[in-house]
C-alpha cells in the first residue's frame, strides 16, 4: 500500500489533491505534516479546507482517514516522528507565496524545502519525491512558447520573489540531492474549479473578471494566457504519484497549445456566459503604463476605499504576468498519457455563476491584510511586477496579499 506524505493540506490545492485522492485511491494511506496545535486542530483544519469540495459531513469522515502529523515542513529535519520513516510517496505543496518579502519567502521556499529533503533522505521506502514548484520561474523575458528544459536559469530576471525562491529550491534539489526520487510539477497559471467554479476558493478569478469588466488587455488582445483549472492539476499530481515510472524529472502542468486561452476568444465567451448590452472589444495598453491603467481602474472602480487602491495595486501586478503572453509546453506530460486540461472557456461560465462581487473576491484572494502598508524596503519595483497554487500561485496559486499572507500551509 502506498504511504503518502502530503505538506500544504490546508491550501487550495493540497485540499484539491485530498479530496480527488481520497474519493478515488481509497487504497492509499495519506499522512499530513499540518501546522496545529495538536492533532485534532490539525484534522479539523483538514476538514474545513476539504468541505470547500462536498458537504460539511463528508469532508468530516474524510478527514477522519487522514493521519496528521503535526509539524513544520521547514523544521522536517529535525523531526524524529517514526511515523514519516515508512511513507513511499511525498507530496510537496506548502509554500509562503508573498510576493514580496524576500527573505522570508526565500527561507520558507528554499530552505525549508530543504529541510524536507533532508528528512525525506531518511525515509528508506520513498520512491517519489514530488516537488511542486511553478512554471513562473521563467521570470519576465520567457520565449512564446517555453519547454522545462530552458529553467532554472540563474540570469533570469524574476518578477517577484516568489518565483526566484521556488527557482532556487528546485536548482539546490537537483544538484544537493542526486540519490532522491525527485520529480518536479510546474503548474501554471491555477485558476477555478472545472465543476465547483470558484466554490473551492475563488483564487484569481478577480484578475481575470477585473481585466474583463476594464476592457483591457495587456499587449496584445490575441495574446494568450497559461490557465489550468485546480481540480485538473489535483487529479494530475495524484496519477504522477501513482505512476511508477515516468520518463522525465520536470513537468509543466499547464494549457499548452491545445487549452491555452486567448483574450479574444475569452471576450466572446464572456459575452454568451456574462452578456453585456454590447459585446465585449478590449483595448491593449502597455502593462508599464500606469497613468492609462489608473484612468480606466478609476472610471470603472472608483479609488475611494482602501480595498480598492490595494486591489489596483496588485492588479498592476497580475498585468505584468499576463503581458508576458507565454505558453507553457505540456508535450511530456501528453505523450505520457495524462489527459489534457479543459480550457478557461469551458467552465469561466460556472466559475462566475458561483462568484460575487469582484472587490469582495480579491478579498478573499488577498486575504484580510490585504490593507496593509507594504513593508518598508519590499516596494513593488516598477520595472518588475508580479505570480501559482498556483500555484500560482499566478500560480496557484497567486498571491495573497499586497506583501502576501504568508505560508499557505505546512
């Protein structure tokens, strides 16, 4: 039987990969290194993520099939828990996603990565050593259509911090830690639920709303975004667990060529699953002109409360990432049988079905200090602007607030 060690539960994915993986690999054991107070918060912070996916009941009797660990993921090596020392699989997810505060999210990304790693070499059964990292390390100047083979490059220039530490842990793992099973997924763009829309967590579903409701698109409006739905990077991280081979070291999880969206083709599904009295024509501008964005955020929004001068400010960001009008090739993951992502136009009708107001979602995204003042010393660059989940953040899994909330989960 499969023993699988899960970090970053609690976040929007990990919950994704829990429930997929529990509803549909009941064979499996999954333990979960979750940071609580004992094991019963650990469980019950468990459950409150996993009934964002069914009902309040299930997502208790699901938690009750996890094993928690309580834990730190970036103190891994110093636990001596025999619990962790029969686990086949491990799953790393958590991560601090802030956007700009260095050395924190650098001593998290990296050095607690490494600290797993470390913990995961003692672990004598572990035959996979899935690390979740992000297909935003190309950084800002990346080719339009991009393999895993260009990145980590050390010269490239990251737009946020974020992508720079997860950039780094994967370079450290690679050349630290050569006898470990190590697989590297790099998800693209996370954004809604292909069946839930944004019930599971609304993610940056604003972004893509805001862009909308302004009418304007940085570059070009046939330019394209990398965007894949949580459920579907859940279901592909639990069969790469599952696979006991797979041909390369680094994937991308991402829309390639066959699901990526373009701006266009967004408009005029918008217009059948959000009409409007006359039908949406985006207008481009250059990401680094904020005297045009602000105009037009100001006209549209207003600047009148703090939510919203926060929410122009991370919408600046989120500009830059869509300007970069890069595809990520998920060729290996293809050709290895996965199945395909389904693209943004097949399910943005139910994600915005099951959203609310734009302000009230970027709320929720940010999180509530989603107000607070930048750090002294960590002030947006102009030149260069923000992810992911995500991650993603944009990855998935996406940043949480404007020095973002911190740790997703460990």
């Amino acid at each position: 039987m499969s023993r699988i060690l899960l970090t970053g539960a609690t976040g929007l994915i990990g919950g994704a990969v829990l429930h997929h993986a529990l509803t549909s690999r009941p064979v499996s054991e999954w333990v979960c290194l979750v940071r609580a107070s004992d094991e019963e918060a650990g469980r019950q912070r468990i459950a409150a993520r996993l009934s964002r996916f069914t009902s309040t009941l299930n997502a208790q009797r699901l938690a009750q099939r996890v094993e928690i660990v309580v834990g730190d993921f970036t103190q891994a090596d110093q636990m001596a828990d025999p619990r962790l020392d029969s686990v086949t699989q491990l799953l790393h997810l958590a991560a601090d996603t802030s956007w700009w505060a260095h050395e924190k999210v650098h001593r998290t990304n990296h050095g607690g990565t490494l600290s797993l790693a470390r913990r995961a070499m003692r672990m004598k059964r572990l035959d996979r050593f899935l690390h979740v990292s992000t297909a935003m390390i190309c950084g800002s100047g990346p080719p339009a259509i991009l393999d895993e083979t260009r990145y980590p490059d050390p010269e490239a220039a990251h737009l946020v911090h974020y992508s720079a530490s997860k950039a780094a842990a994967e370079t450290s793992l690679m050349a630290g830690f050569a006898d470990m099973p190590l697989v590297v997924a790099r998800p693209s763009i996370v954004l809604g639920h292909s069946t839930l829309g944004a019930r599971p967590g609304s993610s940056i579903l604003w972004v893509i709303r805001a862009c909308d409701r302004l009418r304007l698109v940085a570059g070009d409006r046939d330019g394209t975004v990398d965007i894949v739905p949580i459920d579907w990077v859940a279901k592909t991280l639990v069969e790469m667990l599952a696979r006991p081979d797979l041909a390369h070291q680094t994937y991308h999880l991402s829309a390639g060529l066959k699901s990526r969206t373009r701006w266009s083709d967004l408009g005029r599904t918008l217009d059948i699953v959000d009409p409007d009295d006359i039908p949406r024509h985006y207008d481009e501008f250059d990401a680094s002109d904020r005297a045009a964005l602000l105009a037009r955020y100001t006209a549209v929004f207003g600047m009148d409360e703090a939510i919203k001068v926060a929410m122009f400010r991370a919408l600046q960001a989120y500009y830059r990432f869509c300007e970069l009008n890069v595809t990520f090739d998920n060729t290996r993951l293809l050709s290895e049988g996965f199945t395909a992502p389904p693209p943004l136009s097949d399910y943005i009708g139910r994600c915005i079905e099951t959203s609310g107001d734009i302000i009230d979602q970027f709320h929720e995204d940010f999180g509530n200090l989603a107000l607070a003042p930048v750090p002294r010393g960590e002030r947006l660059p102009r030149t260069r602007l923000p992810l992911t989940d995500g991650a993603a953040v944009l990855d998935g899994t996406a940043g949480r607030n404007i020095a973002r909330r911190g740790t997703a989960s460990a």
